[in-house]
C-alpha cells in the first residue's frame, strides 16, 4: 500500500509539472508556435542517430566493465540485455530499474560471478554520471557559461561545480586503498541510512583498482556518450524550430538538464530544466528561446528515446526469458559470490 500510494504521489506531481509547463509554453506563444512550424525531418533523424549511437556506446562501455572482471559477455548479450535494460527504464514508477533487469539477467546466466556483475552495473552508473559532471564543467568553462551573471546560469553552474567536487572526493576514498585492514569498509558500512549503498561502491571500485587502462578507455566512451546526447538534443531543436543554441551550448545545457533530472519524478524534471535552461542562451541572429520552447524540445527528444526503448521491447517479447522471474522478489544479486 506504501509503495503504491508513493508512486501515486509522483505521478500526480510529474502530471502536475506537465501541465504547468505546458500551459505556460501556450501563454507564451511557444506551443502555438510549435504546432505552426514546419518540422524538419532531416535535423529529426540526425537527432535520432546521434542518441541511439549513444545509447549503444553505453552498452559496449557495461561489457568492457564486465570482461575486465572475467565475465565472458559477447556483443549479442551486451546488445540484448541493453536494449532490455533501457525499456524497462520507461516501465511505470515502482517497477524496477533497468539496470537490475539486465544485472540479475547476466547474473543467472553466470551465477558465480553474481557479485563482479553488481559491481559493473554499480561502476558502470557511477562512471557515467561522474564523467557528466566533468563534460558539463569543461563546457561551462570552453563556452563561458561560468561568468554568466544570470541567477540561474549561477546557480546551475555551482551545483554541478559542488557535485563533481562531493563526488570526486567520494571516489578517491573508494579507490585509494585503506592503510588499516578492512577499516574503511566497515566505516562505510556503519553509515546510517547508506552503509549498504556505500558498502556496494567500495566493493565495486575494490574491483576496479589496477584497470586503469580499462576505466579509462571507459570513461573516453562515456565522454563519446554525453557529446553525442548533447548533439542530439541539438539537432532535434534544429529540426523542430530552425534554430537553437549552439552544439556547445547543449554541451553545457544537457548535464545540466541531466542532472536536474536526477530529483526522482520520473520523467518530468528533465523537461523543466530544459525550459529553464533555453531561454539563458541566444540563437542564430542573437534571438533566444521562449519560456515553453525547451519544453516542447525536451518532449521531443522523449520521443526519440521512446523509439530506442521500442527495440527493447522487441528484444524482451522474442526472449521470453525466464530468468526474469527474480524480479517479482525484487531480488538483485547475492553480492557473496566470487569472481570466476
């Protein structure tokens, strides 16, 4: 009952911001706008091109984290669990996520190394929105967007300059090794409230100490990963009004957006940073973005990814996988097996 009445609650509130949203961009002239437009279909397909590009880098980035680990994943599993794991990342609130749909289905498929496939799912996340940060912040600092005088260009810039920092000093007490025997395992451990989470990051980064040339030929992916995100949110602004900010401008404003995204509304807040984000930087000819005109982009590019997460859909009806079954016990890994 607490758990339905939690998802009611954030489903209300991400209906809620839609419509807020969306009847500002009517107020403002943006949607109207958007209706009237003539879209234009080749900037759209490039849109598409440069997210599902990115997309699959993510799943050759999660299979390089696990061979390094000695789990032997092909390109066929790495592509099939994938495409799995980002359909489920649509499912409704509640349901669980995609990346402990396709962990569990790596981990039944090789049962002894169940927790060296916790730790690439868990490294795979944390390389990702570590990496974000810093793209977001060489952007910021490439285009000039960290001496915008504007409140929220401000504020913007200093959260992620904060988060970065927070969570640059977090991975280097995870993989710099303890003097002590065991001791800061058991300190994290002993942290109210995220012992367990922590306990799991160190665990996972004790695994990836000595790779560096594989953490940091995964991290030159997940780089390929955010610039192509950000390019295609840029062609899909190009596609539905002609003009938009620059490609490095959406360098900036994608982590940014993403970030913001993080606050757990599903998918709402992704949208509304966006809009707020669009109005701070000119267009071609020095004109800029209305409020509601990010929205519609935002909403447009929720499209392109719904399309991917259709291939998704295709794979997880022809599998039929029975190793699915875990997920109604909300099971994700018996983290005491051993690494083959």
């Amino acid at each position: 009952m607490k758990s339905f009445l939690i998802s009611v609650f954030k489903w209300g509130a991400m209906i809620l911001l839609f419509a807020f949203l969306f009847s500002r961009a009517a107020a403002t002239g943006a949607l109207r706008g958007f209706l009237g437009v003539q879209k234009d279909w080749r900037f759209l397909f490039l849109g598409f091109a440069a997210v599902f590009g990115a997309v699959l880098i993510t799943f050759f980035r999660w299979r390089l984290l696990n061979n390094a680990l000695g789990i032997p994943q092909t390109v066929a599993s790495a592509l099939r669990l994938g495409f799995i794991g980002y359909l489920f990342n649509f499912l409704p609130v509640g349901i669980v996520g995609g990346d402990v749909v396709k962990g569990i289905l790596l981990a039944r498929r090789y049962p002894e190394s169940k927790a060296a496939c916790a730790a690439s799912i868990v490294m795979d996340r944390v390389l990702g929105l570590y990496v974000m940060f810093l793209f977001g912040l060489g952007a910021a600092w490439a285009t000039g967007f960290w001496q915008s005088t504007q409140p929220q260009a401000r504020f913007a810039y200093h959260a992620l300059l904060w988060l970065t920092a927070i969570l640059t000093a977090g991975l280097l007490l995870l993989f710099f090794p303890s003097s002590g025997k065991d001791r800061r395992r058991r300190f994290f451990a002993a942290v109210p409230g995220a012992g367990s989470v922590l306990l799991r990051l160190y665990d996972a980064a004790a695994r990836y100490r000595g790779q560096k040339s594989v953490l940091l030929r995964a991290g030159l992916e997940t780089l390929a990963v955010h610039a192509l995100l950000g390019t295609g949110i840029f062609f899909t602004a190009l596609g539905l009004w002609g003009r938009a900010p620059s490609m490095a401008d959406h360098f900036v404003i994608y982590p940014i957006a993403n970030t913001g995204s993080m606050i757990p509304l599903s998918a709402g807040p992704f949208e509304f940073f966006l809009d707020q984000l669009y109005p701070l930087f000119p267009c071609a000819g020095g004109e800029s973005y209305p409020l509601g005109a990010g929205l519609l982009v935002g909403v447009a590019y929720r499209f392109l990814t719904l399309a991917i997460a259709a291939i998704g859909g295709i794979c997880f009806l022809v599998t039929r996988d029975s190793r699915l079954e875990p997920l109604a016990s909300g099971t994700l890994f018996d983290t005491e097996g051993k690494t083959p």
